[in-house]
C-alpha cells in the first residue's frame, strides 16, 4: 500500500514539472506573439487605465442604486411594486443607453434620443416620489448623458440635466443635497471627456496604421517601378545588342565581339542601378540618360540627333527629363520601326522643354501602358507637362514634349517617394503605346 502510494506520489509529481514546463513554454510563445503587437500598438485595446473600451465598464455604476433597492426589498418604501417597476425601467434604459453609447451610428439614431429623455423622466419621478436614496439615480442619468451626447449640444444638454436634478433636490431635500447637482454634472462631463479621449486615441491608432501601411505601400510602388523600368530598358538595349552580334558573327567575329562586350557592360551597369534601386538613393542624370539613348538607339538601327541648348539645368529638372528621355528612346526601340529619333532640349531661365520625335509608324498596336501615363503625373506634380502622341500632318511620327519649370516647387522631394529626396520622379516604364 505504501509502496504504491510513493508511486502515485512520485508521478504527481513528474505531472506537475511537466505541467510547469509546459506553462513556462506557452508563456514564452505568448509573449514572444504580443511583443510585436505590442510595438504596432495592437495589444492593448483600450486607451489607458481610465478609459473604458467596452460598454462593461459602465455598468457596475448602478450600484449607485443599491440603497432604492434595499429600501424595496425591507419594505421602506411607500408601494414597493410600483418602486420595483420603477428600478427595472432605469436600469433597463441605462443599460440600453449605455450599450447604444459605443457604437456611433446607434448613438446618433433618435430611438437613443427618446431613451435618454426617458430614463431623465424615470429619474425625476422616482426621485419626487421617493427622496432619500433615489436622488442618486441623477448621477446616473448624468453618466448616461455623458456618454450617449457628444459634440456642442453636450453643454446644453447637461446644463439642463444638472438644474433638473438641482430643483427635484432642493423640493426634496433643500440645498442640502447640492452635491447631487454637482455630481451629476461632473458624472456627465467626465464620462464625456474620457469617451472623447478614448475614441481620439483609437482614430490616432488607426491613423498610424494606416499611414504605415500607405508607406509599406509607397515603398513598394517605387521598388517595382525603379526595377520594372531598369529592367525594361536594360533588356531592351541587350536585346538589339545580341540581335546585331548574331548578324554580323558570320562575316565579321570582331564587331560581334564588341557587341558582346557591350552586353557585358550594360549587364553590369544594370546590375549598379538595381542595387541603388533597392537602396532608394539612385539619381538619374540627363546628360548620362542622353548617351545611354544616343547607343541603344544607334545599336538598334536608329540614328539619334541630339540637341541641347541653354543654360545648364538643376540637379531635379535634370533627372525628371532624363526618366522622360529613357522612356522615349524605350519606346522608340521597342514599338516605332523609325529610322531617325529626334532629341531636343531647350532651357530657358524659368521653363525647360524636352522633345522626343520619331519617323515611325507612330501609334503601335499594343495597348497603352502605364510608362507615359507615370511620367504625366510625376511632371504634374513638379508643376510641368507631358503630352505624347502621333505627329501631326501627313507624315507619320510619334512625339513626346515635356515641360517642366527649372525651380522645382516641391524643392526637390519626391511627393510620392519621402524617403528618397534627390530623386524627384521615379516613372514607372511599362510599354506606352
């Protein structure tokens, strides 16, 4: 017998170790789970220890009535029954109002209205029928003001409420019972500034949130465009590259070796850009854009005639135009079947104009993609212009004109890209025609 009881003891024992271990894991997992919800300001629910979250936390204010109730139940009270209808009716529309107090669009419904104008007729005929104990139902009904009427009608509301429970006090009690005035009046105004507070707070949270995800969002449309863009125009180039290498392989292996070569250094170059791509600093330069054209243009047998008047542009004109002239001689490669593609800047001391003109079959049969449409919005946002289209006249042609103002209002910062200051427009680069 007793060897078994030191069994059963011995794997009570094990259990209870197990049973800690087990506790001590679980906790760890917990609150390894509530840490980050904990930094995203998700864990705690409510705004405080003073703010209530739910309408619970109301509630146990009707035992600000137990001393009515005690009065009904010893038998205190002149017809009990019509005191105990009386007790169920308040605490019936308290808890009704108080329950429609925490969802906005019940708040504001006038059944809430009538409830509370209601529960305020309860108050004062129990309290003139009865005294005593039963003036303390006015801080309730203040409590439940507070809560339900919010904005600029609270003051009138509660200035009203207050002389109410002020007058039924003095005919029951003289200015005796002014505490009952004055406590309904701060019942009504601090519950309302608390439940102000705490909704304040929850729309803060939100907010931030919401901004949070807006620049997760922001970042990755700049990620995708800078990349999509890169891409497009790298793979480009690389691919009329390798198209000439194999032409002129058979008949002349030195030129096909320099094509190749040529491949190897826009791979690398691509390579440079999309590192500075992912680290949000990559500026773009007209004047390197410019080149990069007048060679993938001249690889795709295209013969590029650059022009460039004027006085030298600032760092954020300079690169806006030169996302427009990577677009432009992207789209000329891929869709024009030009022979010449025309490149024209022209700056003047408030204003600079880009002209992009081809001799190709101007609109091609591919829908419109986003590269142009991206481009007219970052222009627009740096106070300029893009307008693209077939040329007009009897000749075929598509031409491409920017305006931009030298002076950047927006002193050189992305509006769509905060983080990334030096590098205004980041135009996303799908096929534009």
């Amino acid at each position: 017998m007793e060897r078994g009881t030191g069994v059963k003891i011995q794997d009570w024992r094990r259990n209870r170790e197990a049973w800690k271990a087990d506790w001590a894991v679980r906790g760890a997992g917990w609150r390894a789970r509530e840490k980050p919800r904990t930094a995203r300001g998700e864990a705690d629910r409510g705004c405080g220890p003073m703010a209530p979250s739910n309408p619970f936390a109301l509630l146990p204010w009707l035992l600000l009535g137990m001393g009515a109730i005690s009065n009904v139940i010893k038998g205190e009270t002149p017809n009990p029954w019509i005191g105990a209808l009386g007790l169920l009716l308040f605490n019936s529309l308290y808890v009704t109002l108080v329950f429609r107090a925490f969802d906005r669009r019940a708040r504001e419904a006038a059944g809430t209205r009538w409830c509370l104008a209601a529960l305020g007729a309860v108050t004062c005929a129990l309290a003139l029928a009865y005294g005593g104990n039963w003036l303390l139902f006015f801080p309730l009904w203040g409590l439940a003001t507070g809560a339900v009427v919010r904005g600029r009608m609270l003051g009138p509301v509660m200035f009203v409420v207050t002389a109410l429970a002020g007058a039924v006090a003095g005919l029951d009690e003289g200015w005796d019972t002014l505490g009952i005035a004055y406590g309904t009046l701060v019942s009504g105004m601090v519950t309302a500034a608390i439940l102000a507070l705490s909704e304040t707070v929850k729309e803060l949270r939100e907010t931030r949130q919401e901004l949070a995800r807006a620049a997760v969002d922001q970042e990755r449309l700049r990620f995708s465009r800078d990349l999509h863009d890169l891409l497009g125009h790298t793979l480009s180039v690389i691919v009329v590259k390798s198209e000439a290498a194999r032409r002129v392989a058979p008949r002349d292996m030195d030129a096909a070796l320099g094509q190749i070569a040529d491949i190897e250094a826009v791979g690398r170059q691509a390579l440079t850009e999309i590192r500075e791509a992912v680290t949000g600093y990559r500026e773009t330069s007209l004047a390197a854009e410019l080149d990069r054209a007048r060679g993938a243009l001249t690889a795709a047998g295209i013969e590029p005639v650059v022009r460039q008047s004027g006085p030298p542009l600032p760092p954020q004109a300079a690169a806006l135009l030169g996302w427009v002239v990577r677009e432009g001689a992207t789209n000329a490669i891929r869709h024009s079947g030009a022979s010449t593609c025309e490149i024209e800047v022209r700056s003047a001391a408030e204003r600079v104009r880009l002209v992009i003109t081809d001799n190709g079959n101007g609109v091609g049969s591919t829908p419109p993609g986003s590269g142009l449409t991206g481009l007219t919005e970052r222009l627009a946002a740096a106070g300029g212009t893009l307008v693209g289209g077939p040329v007009p006249g009897p000749g075929r042609g598509f031409r491409v004109t920017a305006e931009l103002p030298v002076e950047n209002p927006e002193n050189g910062k992305d509006p769509q890209n905060p983080r990334n200051p030096r590098n205004p427009a980041d135009p996303e680069n799908e096929e534009s025609r």
